[in-house]
C-alpha cells in the first residue's frame, strides 16, 4: 500500500474523527469545537431513519456546506449585534469546516460547468431552469453556493 493511502483515511467522518486528537493534543479550543460538531452532524445523518448506518461523502459535503452557511450567518448577526468576538469565533470554525470541502469554483469555472449541463439537459430558455438547477446543485454541492450557481443558470439561459 501507498504511503498516501496508508496516511489518509477512507471517507470524511473519518478525516475529521482523526483530526480530532490532534486537535485536542494542541489544545486549539475553536477547531475542536467544530470537529466534534462537524463529527456530531456525520454521526446525526449515519443513524437517521432510512440511512441504514451509512453516510457517503457526497451527504456529508452538503452537510458541511450547510454548517459553513449556518456559521457565517451567525457571525453576521453577530456583527450586526456588535459582538465581535462571537463573529470571529464562528468565522473561525467556519474556515475549520471549510478545509473539509473541495475548492470552491471560479466565476469562469461556475460558468463552464454550467454550460455543458445546460447542454447536457438541452435546456434553451429560462423556463428551462428548473431542470437545469436540479442537475447543477446535485454535481456541484460543495464546489459552488446555490445562489451563485441560481444566479449564473438565470444569467447563461437569458443570453
């Protein structure tokens, strides 16, 4: 077996499991926080009714992206209640989650990708944009945000 393979684990519960020690050992109170909450919300999906125990990467990085939304709307409230200091702890697990998460498309890259769906789907027109969305947040979640991607179908179809 590979070095790298040997060094890195099989699926995302289990990154952040085994990033959790580390975190402990550093004794980084913020990036613990948000590996046992990233690990709480794995650990919800596996048992939830109908899940039979399993939790695919591709769940688990909508569930990541949905925690990276939810915490920088809190930190926007946060600044907007002039606090601070709890807007940059949420910034800062945000940052944590997000390192769990592909890279995030270019404008160019969005645009690109959308185009070949649109042609995939044979969509023509902005009617057309339901069917091309429902493709689009299935292959892009976690690479792009759904208003961004919402934003750009409207825009490629209206052309």
């Amino acid at each position: 077996m590979s070095e790298q393979a040997q060094s890195t684990p099989q699926s995302l519960f289990d990154r952040v499991s085994a990033d959790i020690k580390p975190a402990m050992i550093a004794r980084d109170k913020v990036r613990l926080e948000a590996l046992r909450g990233i690990k709480k919300e794995f650990i919800e999906a596996k048992t939830a009714p109908g899940a039979a125990g399993e939790l695919p990467d591709s769940a688990a990085l909508k569930i990541l992206a949905r925690m990276v939304k939810q915490r920088r709307e809190s930190a926007d409230i946060y600044k907007q209640q002039n606090r601070p200091d709890l807007a940059e702890n949420e910034l800062t697990e945000a940052a944590v989650i997000e390192e769990y998460l592909p890279a995030r498309l270019s404008p160019e890259e969005l645009d690109a990708r959308l185009s070949e769906i649109i042609a995939r789907t044979g969509a023509a027109a902005p009617s057309d944009m339901g069917r091309v969305m429902g493709v689009a947040t299935k292959e892009l979640a976690g690479v792009a945000d759904g208003k961004d991607i919402s934003a750009a179908v409207r825009r490629l179809l209206s052309k």
